[in-house]
C-alpha cells in the first residue's frame, strides 16, 4: 500500500528567496503547511487525517468495485510524516540528488505537485495550496523543477498566474516569475526555450530559458479554441491541441513565422496531451470519450481529417470518466483518470484521482491505481529523464554502449576509457574528474564512439574555395572571433577553421556563428543528434579544423573552463595515412586512430598534437560539450568580436535581436 508525505514547507520565509521578476503572492495561513503552533492544532491535524483517512477508505472501495480485466488496480493510503522528503530516496550529495530514481512520475494537479513512486506505490507530495498547477519542467540541472501556479479558472478571486521554481527534492520554492498569461494549461521545454500555452488570450508564449524573458507572443487561437497542451519539435514548430470545448483538433504551428502550417481534425472530444511516438504517431486523450488514441501523420497537407485508432476506453457504463495528463516512458503511456467533474468542482480537495499504465506496444493495460491528487489531474511527466517528458516518449533503455572496441595488441587496450556517464543518445562520455596530469593515461586517453557517415559533410568542405576558410571572407560572410591569432600562430601555425558555435574560455558564453543555420545545420545536425540525442543543447563549440598538407599542430594542453567542464569530440571528416595524432604522458606518446568517419572523444587534458605528414588536407570537426544545457547568442553575418584575456566580447550591433 501506499504511503504519503505530507512536506511541512515553511512558504512564510520569503526573504531567502532568489526573486526573478513579478509581485511575491504571499500563502495566507503558511502556504503549503507553515509551522503548527500548539498541541490543538496537531490533535486538530492528526484527527482530520484519521477522519479523512476512514471516508477515504469507504470511497476507495466504492470508487473501484471490481477489477475490470488482467491489471492490477490499487488505491492508497495516508500517513502523516512532519520531515519533508520522509518517503523520497535519501540523497546526501549533489551527485546523489541529481540520481533520483527512473521509476518515478511527477504528478501535477489542481491541488498539489508530488512525485509517485511506480514501484513502492508511494508519494511524495513537493508543494501545495497556492492555486492550482500545471507544467513541470527541470531546470537547468534535474536539482529543480518549474511548475505553474494560478487561480482557478471558475470565477478566480485572483488573475496573477506565477513559474515557481522548487527544490525537486524538498518542493522548498526558490524563485518565481509572474507571466501574463491567463488560464496557462500547459508549460513545457526545449533547450533553451520555453513555451506556454495562454489558453485565456488564445496565445502560445515563448520566453528564453533561463532568463525566462518573453522571447515572442504567436497570437493565434481564441478563448473557446481553448489551446490546452504544447509539444515543440526539433524543425522548428510546435504541435498544440485544441480542446475546441467540444470536436478537437491538433494544430502545427510554426514557431518562426507565427502561422499554423497543418491541422488534424477529428481526434475527440475535449482532448488532451500530444505525446510524439514512434515517429510518426501522436498518442493523446480523447478525454470525454474516456479514450487513449493515437494517429499517425503522414504528409505535410494543410489540412487532414484523422482516423484514429483507440488503443484502450475507459468502461464508462455506469460513471462518466474524464481523461488528462500523459506522459509515456520506455513505451508505456501513463494517463490520469478523474470520475467527471462540473468545472468549478475540479479543484475539491475530495477529488482523487486515478494514474493508469498502458504498454503500447502489447496494447494492454497494465494497472489503475488511485492517487491522493487533491483535484483533477492535470498533468503527468518525467522531468527527471527527459526535459521534453510531455511532448515527447521517453526512452530510458538506451542501450548504452562501451564505444568501439580496440584491435587486439593495440597499445591503448592498457589504458581503457574511465566511463564518466552518458550522452541522451546512449554513447559514453569520459569521466571529467579523472581527466588530467595527475592521472595521465589511467584516466583514458582516446574512446572510440562509432563511425559516421560523413561523404555529403565531406563533399561540401571540400567544394568550397580556399578562400572560404581566410579571416578576410569569415569576417563578411560569417562572423569572426578577432585576438585569438597569436594563439594559433604559435600553437597551430598554417591550420584555419570555420567557427559554428564557439563559447569564451569558461565555456559559459556561447555564440553560434551565422554558417551554422545558413549553410551547414542539415549537414552538421543529424551527425550532432546521432551523437548526443537531446544533449544537442550543451553544446559549447562546434568548428571545422582543417590541416594542410605537411603541416603541424605543436604540442599543447588545453586549457580553460570549457576544458576541464566540457568533453572534446572529434568526427574525422577528411585524413590520410600519414596523418600521426598522439597523446603524450611525460616522455610517452600513444598514437590515436583517425580513420575518415571515425567519432571519438579526446582527453585533451594531456599533451597532444598532429603532424599531416601527406599530401592531402586534413579535416576534423571539433564538438566540444557540457554536461548541462547551455543558452546560445546568435551573431549577425559580417561581424568581428574580440577574444580578451578569455572573454569574448561583442559590440551591440553584432548580436541579433
């Protein structure tokens, strides 16, 4: 059975907070718990929650009845608990607490945020009464998480809507934000944005993360379309549901211009959730039919009436269900499901709600368990897996992989890549911590990730003029970095390159370079995704290194934040066989492997260097990564900025709006 922790939150304590815009709204009577005063109001507590506890008990099992068909269907039971994160797996590190575990959900709803255990049936409740919430997304590391809190929609007292940040372990709020947006029902992100649906105004929001800054307001729909749940692509668009308060519709917007580009039609009543699968398959909920469905897209037409297939209905013969909140993980699809509600009874805290499994690849429901929701369900999701857990499938079974394997009698077998963890593609990254002289070759030298196919990337390098690759045509056609030239004079003298996206020497500004979207993302990106599935986004640099024939890279180390933080990835895009590349340890050298396609990670912690020996140019392309998410600045075509003492800086004119 399970159990809950009620978190005793102090909200009182406004003053350690770190505000980032917007009017505080204060919690009368302690937000969510506050400090009890006396031994009344404890006795008071513990009887509510035995008397709550007994009429839950009694409407549990006349809510449930009997098990319909092979699944398993439990309810819960409460437990009263006065230290926050009392069920949540003990965590004493930051490493620790970013290790929260895989079977975990968060639920949002009208009356609560709190993560549900799968495996123990337990919850752990993170933030209440201030409002009703939707969204949840991490920020810039799984340690938080963003919710949105607002008023109810039937007849609100109130018309201030807020992003709170909380502690993903202990729902301590740290900051909030007020967005102009009204009746917000969803709130989702990709990368470094953020898009809301203002269902009041008809509006999609976009704001810049983590500024949180209104990027750009798409006014597209009305109030009785009633815009409702959001899922951005990685093309530029965003999917939207339209609940249409009646037939419903799903709508692809594109983000750039502001204008809808296709509309599906006929997927329900009142629906919900667009959840990408497979593909081609949006699985969402019909929700006044009380169905899971799904549809496949197919074409680009403008307008297409869909033919759904229902993947599983709820038995609504003798009470009326209303579905909302999807989430699905590892190809099962977790949904809620509320016996149906008036409007203005949706935020009664009397109302729990059910979470249901589905496998959608057996096409069976797998369990129906009830949940201490406070209030409709609104929202399911993963924000601990994936930053797109709602608008995306979730895939934790990635097979991750130990790189390629080495040749027997390979000098490098002696010193094996130390795994430090993975990228979101499944491909393993070296262990930051051990990366340097101290260590030397113990903590791996070079990891063999896989082989690419790199000819159309290849073809395209090497079909440019030579002078494409000179300071005088990148600082007209693309941007340019100016005071890095005694550097590579001294280190890297005859070598050039083409910057993409390149950061100061924290690695903590980052600056994409005008050729990066006008001449090689559809290039550069299916390579970038192969290699780092979602962590695309922490992407500190990206260049194009190229080597004449007979030339030289001196021995060096790198240096700098974006080093010793970062992970340097070669794709080996043009060699040859007299092309030496090697790592050195004090007066040992091992030569690394630079076949044409091959991808690996560099310790660029030790001393290395190349010598192009042949007759032929040599061409890499260097992708240095964080570990975390990183916000870009976009330069305008045509301008210099300056490298300085590790900074770049740039004059105003030279970024884009």
């Amino acid at each position: 059975m399970a159990r809950v922790s009620f978190h005793n939150n102090n909200n009182n304590n406004y003053k350690n907070k770190k505000k980032k815009g917007g009017i505080i709204l204060r919690n009368k009577g302690g937000g969510s718990g506050g400090q009890r005063g006396s031994l009344i109001k404890h006795a008071v507590i513990f009887g509510s929650l035995f008397c709550g506890l007994c009429l839950l008990i009694v409407g549990v099992n006349r809510f449930h009845g009997e098990p319909e068909g092979n699944f398993s269907r439990r309810s819960f039971a409460t437990g009263w608990s006065d230290q926050p994160g009392s069920n949540t797996q003990q965590v004493d590190s930051s490493e620790g607490r970013r290790k929260l575990v895989n079977d975990r959900l968060l639920i949002v709803s009208h009356g609560r945020v709190m993560w549900y255990n799968i495996q123990q049936d337990t919850v752990d409740v993170l933030h209440e009464n201030r409002g009703i919430y939707y969204g949840g997304f991490p920020g810039e590391d799984t340690d938080t998480l963003w919710v949105v809190s607002r008023p109810h929609n039937w007849r609100p007292d109130s018309t201030a809507e807020y992003l709170l940040e909380i502690d993903a372990v202990t729902g301590e709020e740290l900051s909030e934000l007020q967005i102009q947006s009204k009746f917000t029902h969803d709130v989702v992100r990709k990368g470094n944005r953020v898009y809301v649906s203002d269902t009041g105004h008809g509006d999609i929001i976009v704001l810049d993360f983590p500024s949180m800054k209104e990027r750009s307001r798409l006014k597209l729909f009305t109030l009785k379309q009633h815009v409702n749940t959001l899922s951005p692509t990685d093309d530029g668009h965003v999917w939207a549901m339209l609940h249409n308060l009646g037939k419903s519709a799903m709508v692809k917007v594109d983000v750039q211009n502001g204008k809808v580009v296709q509309r599906i039609k006929n997927v329900g009543l009142r629906a919900h959730g667009v959840v990408r699968w497979k593909d081609d398959y949006m699985i969402y909920l019909d929700s006044d039919h009380g169905s899971l469905a799904r549809v496949q897209i197919v074409g680009t037409e403008e307008e297409h009436v869909a033919s759904p297939e229902i993947l599983w209905s709820v038995d609504m013969s003798e009470q009326k269900y209303y579905l909302k909140g999807l989430c699905i993980v590892d190809d099962i699809a977790y949904f809620g499901i509320a016996i149906s509600q008036e409007r203005k009874s949706r935020a009664d805290e009397s109302l729990n709600c059910e979470l249901a499994a589905f496998d959608l690849n057996t096409k069976s429901l797998l369990w129906r368990r009830v949940l201490p929701t406070k209030g409709l369900l609104n929202v399911v999701s993963a924000p601990h897996l994936d930053i797109e857990s709602t608008a995306k499938a979730v895939m934790t079974r990635v097979e991750k992989n130990q790189g390629m394997e080495l040749p027997p009698g390979d000098p490098l077998l002696a010193y094996p890549p130390q795994i430090g963890g993975y990228w979101d593609s499944g491909h393993p990254r070296l262990d930051n911590s051990l990366k340097n002289r101290k260590t030397g070759f113990a903590g791996g030298v070079q990891m063999l990730l896989y082989k690419e196919d790199v000819s159309k990337l290849k073809q395209a390098l090497l079909q440019m003029p030579e002078d494409a690759w000179s300071p005088e045509v990148q600082k007209k056609e693309n941007a340019f970095l100016a005071g890095r030239e005694g550097n590579l004079n001294q280190f890297k003298p005859g070598t050039s390159a083409i910057h993409l996206i390149f950061s100061d020497r924290q690695g903590e500004d980052v600056f994409e370079f005008p050729w990066y979207s006008e001449k090689f993302s559809t290039l550069v990106e299916p390579i970038l995704h192969r290699l780092l599935g979602n962590d695309v986004h922490n992407i500190i640099r990206v260049q194009f290194a190229k080597m004449p024939a007979h030339s030289e890279i001196k021995p060096h180390v790198d240096s700098g934040g974006y080093s010793e933080k970062g992970h340097r990835i070669h794709v080996v895009i043009a060699s040859n066989p007299d092309v030496t590349f090697k790592v050195c340890e004090q007066s040992s050298c091992l030569k690394l492997h630079t076949e044409e396609g091959l991808v690996f990670e560099l310790n660029n912690r030790l001393k290395h260097f190349v010598k192009n020996d042949g007759d032929e140019m040599r061409i890499h392309m260097v992708v240095d990564v964080s570990e975390h998410p990183q916000e870009r600045t976009k330069l305008s075509k045509g301008q210099v900025c300056h490298y300085n003492h590790g900074k770049i800086v740039c004059p105003p004119q030279t970024v884009e709006a």
